[in-house]
C-alpha cells in the first residue's frame, strides 16, 4: 500500500472507533485460525489492536483437534453423538487438561508477546459458567453422553473486573454443575451466554467458510445480512457444523446483542477487517427490526 491507501484505511476505520469505543467484543476462537501458526500470529495482533483502539475485547475458545490429539495420545476412545463428543469421566480429564492448561495458556501467551494484557479464566474460575447436563437426542430419545453440559447460569464479575483493569480475558469452555461435576460445553454456546451477560456490543465467530451460504451446496453466495427470524427459519436446513455457531448468532441477538457475526478465519487479520470497515465480512446476525427488506 502506498502511504495515501494507508491512510485513507485509516480514515474508513474512523467512524467504527468512535462508534465501538469503549464496547466489549466477544471473540469465539477456533478452527483454521488457532491451528495455523501464521494465523494464530495475525489474530493475537488484531486482538491487541482492538484493546489499543480501545474496544474491550474477550476471547472465548474451544479446541476440538487438540482434545482430538490428547485422546489419541492417551488412548482413549472418543466418539461422537449427533454431532456431539462423548465425554466420559476419563476422557473429561483430558478434555480439562488441554482447554485450561494448554491452549488457554498458549492463547494468553501469544497475546502477551505484545503487552501485559492477556488473563487465562476456565468456566470453572469464579462460577463463571455453570452448565447442566445435556443428553443428545437420537431418533426422539435422550441418550446420555457424559460430562457435557448446557449453559444455564452465567456470572461475569471476574471477566467485567479483567475488563475494567484494562485486561483481555481468555475463557475455555469448562463450565461447572450444581452436581459437583465438571462439564465440557460447546465454545460457540459459551461466547454466546458470555457475550449476552456482558452487554457486548457484537460477537464474532470465526470459522472456516466465507459465512452463512444462501443454498449450499448447490451455491457459495453468502448471506451477508440476515434477520434472527429468518436465522431461525433455516436452522434445520443447515450442516450440523453450522448448526451450533449460528445459534450461537441467534441467541445472542435474542439475548440483547445488538449484532452477531461468523467470519472466515482463515482470513489474516479477519477482524479488523469486519470491525472496521464499510464493507464488512461473513454474515451478520441483527434482530429483526436491524434488517431492512
């Protein structure tokens, strides 16, 4: 870029400072973009700008292909249930192990290559999330499949203190029961719930398509704007991966969030690339009265 495109990308960003100066986003992150070494890089870069540009950013992450490794290197089993892990008290351990004690703190650690900015938090930490066990459904019947839970409560004091000292906070997607027990809950789910307690002003997910296609597989167009009823309209014609991060899009909306977004994270830099610029990227989630015919 020469330096006049420079600073005409800076001149656009303008109005998206002034609007979101000061707003919590919640950044749901896996796939491609917590894999790639280069995009792992570009994304603990965007997150910093944001807290510079003075947005208030938290991340909420998952991490299904190390959990995948970790099982393997163990030997244990792991197996799926209508699109959901099997999570017996044995394979929990391992779950706990790698969301908090690995990619939590290489998530922190790539942040704070940049700055004393980055705190790691497990759902556990503070009763931040508190789940109940959730039961797949296989031809109309529950079939019980473990340590997986279901958000049902969300305390956000220690994610809201992190923010006022000037703080990223970092969430794995542990939550714990009234039982006693420790649950693996979906990351998308969590970012949502967090993102609904928190007041956030967006929620971003990235993933690994462009976004929301109109008609796939028969097109890749993509849905850049669509409505939280017609989201909910076309919940049950999408792929089972799509399913839990445009709920997540869905009830956050529902949930007071003035605006959700799925981006392609294997994009470098896909967040300052949607938050501040006239274009935009992937699909945004408003609520019905946001989405002119």
């Amino acid at each position: 870029m020469t330096p006049l495109q420079k600073s005409e990308a800076l001149i656009e960003a303008l109005p998206w400072l002034a609007r979101f100066q000061g707003a919590v986003v919640v950044i749901k992150y896996g796939g491609n973009a917590m894999t790639e070494e280069h995009l792992r890089e570009k994304f603990a870069d965007d997150v910093v700008f944001l807290r510079y540009a003075g947005l208030r950013p938290v991340i909420v992450h998952g991490g299904g292909p190390q959990i995948n490794a970790a099982l393997d290197l163990h030997g244990i089993a792991s197996h799926f249930t209508a699109g959901l892990r099997v999570t017996t008290p044995e394979a929990m351990q391992v779950v706990r192990m790698v969301l908090v004690g690995q990619v939590n703190r290489d998530v922190v650690g790539l942040v704070n290559r940049h700055g004393p900015f980055a705190v790691g938090l497990s759902g556990e930490d503070a009763h931040l999330f508190t789940a109940a066990r959730k039961h797949a459904i296989v031809d109309g019947v529950p079939v019980d499949i473990g340590q997986v839970g279901e958000i049902v409560e969300v305390n956000p004091g220690a994610v809201r203190a992190l923010l006022a000292d000037g703080r990223i906070p970092v969430v794995s997607s542990i939550a714990r029961g009234h039982d006693g027990q420790i649950y693996n809950v979906n990351a998308d789910t969590a970012a949502a719930a967090l993102a609904t307690a928190l007041g956030a002003a967006k929620l971003v997910v990235l993933t690994d398509v462009e976004g929301l296609y109109a008609d796939w597989p028969a097109s890749d167009k993509v849905i850049r704007r669509i409505s939280a009823g017609d989201l909910a309209a076309m919940l049950p014609t999408l792929s089972s991966g799509m399913v839990p991060k445009m709920e997540a899009c869905l009830h956050a909306v529902q949930g007071g969030v003035p605006q959700a977004h799925v981006v392609d994270g294997r994009q470098p830099h896909v967040l300052l690339s949607e938050i501040f610029t006239d274009e935009g990227i992937g699909t945004m989630v408003l609520p019905d009265e946001g989405v002119t015919p």
